[in-house]
C-alpha cells in the first residue's frame, strides 16, 4: 500500500488531461485516487471525484470527550 499526496495547480484542461492518462494507469478495481479541489481559500465546500474503488467521505460530526 502506498498512501502519497501531491499538490498540483492545473487548468481545467490540464485536469481533464491527468484524469484520462491515471485512467489508462491504474487498476480501476484495486487503486483509488483522489482528485480534491482546494479551490479558494474562502470556498467551504470541498469538491472531490474519485478515480478507480468508490469513495465513501467520512462523517463529519463532532466528537466530544
């Protein structure tokens, strides 16, 4: 299991470039990759598409102890 993160400042070309060559890559049925959309410091929502395994987001309740 390899687990990396990699900060990338794409154009919306350059996105769709990278989504279609990870596609030949992986293993779509093994390997997940993550593309997040930081956007703007002051956008709340997170935008996230997943590549290859679904993604599940976590819960976001709080945790009180």
């Amino acid at each position: 299991m390899q687990l990396s993160v990699f900060q990338c400042r794409l154009s919306r070309r350059q996105m769709v470039m990278l989504r279609g060559e990870v596609l030949e890559i992986i293993k779509t049925g093994e390997d997940h990759l993550l593309l997040m959309d930081l956007g703007p410091a002051d956008r709340v929502d997170l935008l996230v598409s997943s590549i290859g395994k679904p993604f599940e987001p976590l819960d976001r309740d709080p945790v009180i102890v």
